[in-house]
C-alpha cells in the first residue's frame, strides 16, 4: 500500500538480482494473465523448481512432464473427478479426529489449535492423496522447509539457508522410501505423476523430489488456512453466522457414531461446495490472511501501462513482474472497511466487493490465469470439512487472542500464525461414546 501511494500503481524494483515490476491495480491484472506466453509462468516456476526442491534441470525443463501434469491436474482435481480425493480426506480427517479424542477426559482439554489443526488436517490430506504409506511423520521437516524456502531461492549464504535444506533432504528421502516400498492406495492423481516420471525415464530421487513438491503444494496453505478460517470463525463471527455455518455443516455431513462407537459421516460434497456461510467464511480468511505474490518471467521486451495516469513502462526482456493479491484484497476502494473480517460481506454481495463488479480479480489467493491453482477445489473442500466437523464435534472455548500474520513468509501463499492460540475443547454430549479414556 505505502508502496503504491508513493510510485503508482506500477513501480519496479530490484530483487533477488532482477529488476521486478510490481503492478498494485488488478485492472491490469488480466493483460498479464491472458497473455501467457510474453508473461510466463512456466519459466519462472522452473528456475524455483531447481534451486528450491533440488529437482534435475531434465525433469523442471521438460515440456511433456510439464503437459502430462497439467492434465492429470484437469482430470483429478475439477469438477465431480475431486470427489474421491476428497471422500477419502474426510474418512482419514474422522479417523485422525477419532485417534485424537478417543482419550480426552470428558470434562474436556486444553489443545494448542495451530499445531492440532496441522496435525489433522496435515496427515488427513497426505494419506488421501499418498495412501497409507504416505511419510505423514515428516511435518515438522515440511513446515521448517517452508518457512526457509524463500531463502533457499533467493540464495542465501548455506549457514542460514543449511538447516532448511537438510529438512527438504529428509522429505525427499523418506518419498524415496515410500516409493521403494510402494504406495498404498494412492489417489489417482499421486499415482499417474509417478507413472509419468518413469514412463520419462527419471530416477527415484527425481520421482521423490517432484512428489514431494506435490506434497508441498497440497500442504503448506491449506494447513493455515485450515488453522485460520477456524480461528476466525471462533474469534471474529456472530452466533448467528456460527449458528448458520453449523446448520451447513450438519447436513452436509450427517455425522454419526458406529455401533462399535466410532465417528463417522456421509458427505455430500456439491452441498459443501455450495453451502453460502461456509463459502463466505473460506473466502474472507483468504482474502485476510492471504500474501500471495503471483510471479511471471517476461519474455520479450513489452510496454505495460498504468490505465490510471496513462503512463507507460517498459517490462524487459528476462526481467520478472510482481502481482501482490494482498494488495488488492486490501483495497478500501474495492472492499468496504477492508481491514474488517467481515464474511458477510460474501453473502450480501456476489463478489464480496463495494459494486459487486470485480469477478475474479477481486479475490486472487490461488493465482490467475493458465497457473491457477490446480488444488482449489480440494483446498476449499479439506478447510470447509475440517471447520464443519469442529462445530459439530466440539464445544470450543477460546483461551488466547488471535495470532497475528507472520509476515516473513509474505509472498508464499497463506501467512503462518505467530502464536499458538490454546482452546479448551469438549467433546459435545452427544458423540461422547466415543471417548475410550
Ligand atoms: C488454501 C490453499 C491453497 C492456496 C492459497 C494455493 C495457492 C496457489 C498459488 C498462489 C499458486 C500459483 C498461481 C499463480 O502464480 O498464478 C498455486 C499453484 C499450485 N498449487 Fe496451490 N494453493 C492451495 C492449495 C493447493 C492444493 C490443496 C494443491 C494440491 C492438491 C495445490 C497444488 C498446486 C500446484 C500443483 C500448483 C502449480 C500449478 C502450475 O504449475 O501451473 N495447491 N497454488
């Protein structure tokens, strides 16, 4: 914002070593998206591909690789085809909940809700896409990997950036032994971009590598966000809003206890997608805790300008330009009393914006354009799961205030919280046959 109010809405600078344009008016955004070949993702994504996750130059380079991917994302993340990686979440989310709580005291507990909701939502979704014998003891290593990332990238000293790296190894190693054993009823999706990699001929570190980096995409936002739009709902929503969130989520789950008492449920996911509270929650904690930076590689000089003073730049050659969506999700001028967690605001305007008129652009947290955020859909359906069966499982009294945003990792996607946030949680009567203690 300071930015922006000082230089325009188009300012470059220097980072990382290359001269960067940073566009703040997202009215320009579309220029940048449609356009993908002059502003190019896959360029850019190659080069982070390397030096972040240590994968060969054959394997971030290659073209069919690249294809076979895109289409396997097309064919098992949208539409209906999503359903079975996200029935088989819900059932390992219930069963990791059911571990959980089997020995609660009755009168209820003390949880950290940062760490639980990793925990949870973290080995819920590797064993869904992975099976079960997906690596999920490797958290702590994939979150300490994630918070020094941008570091390794920007290539920072090894003193700073060698515990980082030696975590990331760890990932790998135990993908390279999950793979050397085999995979357990993996999601189609894990499956065929294994088969892809050795139909191309590639090595088991290349194929531990670039599964790991799957891995790392599925995990590292939707964790927060999981964590955040829970928190949020807890911290910053009416009883009404709640009330209505969990009306949603009881008939979208239909949650009940076995004759063995265990917690089960029957999902029905067009009604999840569809349900507008637990819509309208998702959207707000992206657009607030979202410091997505969309990054493209320019690859011929080109004249980019600001529709606002008409003033034109040169974007060149070899140069990176910047799209900052906190930026716009903070604009008072589209989003009245922007800095208010407001979720209402999805339910009394289609877009959640003052005129109602931005479409897409308005709300950017998985991107834009042909790199749009393949996992959307499955994100949006793990947090809503994972915030419907909370309400519907637990009593939740808050015990700390809200963290705050960790800005150091601005520009990654989804900003981790700088605290712990303690809730007392007891499980409702109604389910409590399922405690074992
Ligand atoms: C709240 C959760 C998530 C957020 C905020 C998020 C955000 C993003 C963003 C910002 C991009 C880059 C888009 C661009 O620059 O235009 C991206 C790409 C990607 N995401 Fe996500 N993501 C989330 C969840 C997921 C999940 C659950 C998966 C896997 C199932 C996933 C897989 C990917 C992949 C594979 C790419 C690279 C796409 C490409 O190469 O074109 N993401 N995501």
């Amino acid at each position: 914002m300071v930015f922006s109010k000082k230089y325009g809405s188009i300012f470059s600078i220097y980072l990382m070593g290359r001269t960067t344009m940073v566009i703040t008016n997202p009215r320009v955004f579309p220029t940048i998206f449609k356009d993908s070949k002059l502003f190019d993702f896959r360029n850019f994504i190659e080069g982070l591909v390397q030096v972040v996750l240590n994968i060969p130059k054959a394997a971030a380079t290659s073209k069919a690789l690249k294809d076979a991917n895109h289409a396997q994302y097309v064919k098992h993340l949208t539409g209906s085809s999503v359903y079975p990686l996200t029935e088989a979440f819900i059932y390992s989310l219930l069963n990791k909940i059911n571990d959980e709580i089997s020995h609660l005291p009755t009168r209820g507990t003390t949880i950290e809700l940062v760490g639980f909701s990793q925990k949870v939502v973290f080995n819920a979704s590797c064993k869904a896409l992975f099976g079960s014998t997906c690596p999920s003891d490797i958290r702590s290593d994939v979150f300490l990997f994630d918070e020094g990332m941008h570091l390794i990238f920007a290539n920072f000293p090894s003193f700073i950036t060698s515990k980082y790296i030696k975590a990331r190894e760890r990932c790998i190693s135990a993908f390279m032994k999950m793979l050397e054993t085999g995979m357990q009823n993996p999601n189609a999706l894990a499956a065929s971009q294994d088969q892809v990699l050795i139909d191309e001929g590639f090595d088991l570190q290349t194929r531990g590598s670039s599964l790991f980096g799957l891995m790392w995409g599925l995990q590292t936002n939707s964790t927060q966000a999981a964590f955040w739009c829970l928190a949020y709902l807890l911290t910053k929503t009416t009883s009404d809003f709640r009330q209505k969130l969990f009306e949603e989520g009881k008939e979208a789950f239909k949650v009940s206890l076995t004759s063995t008492n265990t917690l089960t449920a029957t999902p029905n996911i067009p009604l999840l997608t569809s349900a507008p509270y637990l819509s309208a929650l998702f959207n707000e904690t992206l657009r607030t805790t979202s410091g997505t930076l969309m990054w493209r590689e320019v690859s011929r000089d080109t004249v980019v300008e600001d529709p606002e003073s008409g003033r034109k730049f040169l974007a060149r050659k070899g140069g990176l330009v910047s799209l900052p969506a906190r930026h716009v999700h903070l604009d008072e001028g589209i989003y009245e009393r922007a800095d208010e967690f407001r979720p209402e605001r999805w339910i009394e305007s289609k877009d959640g914006t003052r005129d109602g008129k931005m479409g897409r652009i308005g709300l950017l947290p998985f991107g834009g354009g042909v790199s749009l955020c393949p996992g959307r859909f499955f994100a949006s359906h793990e947090i809503k799961s994972f915030v419907a069966l909370m309400l519907q499982l637990f009593d939740m009294e808050v015990l700390d205030p809200l963290p705050g945003l960790g800005l150091n990792q601005y520009g990654v996607g989804v900003m981790a919280p700088t605290g712990k946030m303690r809730v007392q949680i007891t499980l409702k009567n109604e389910w409590k046959g399922a405690l074992k203690a």
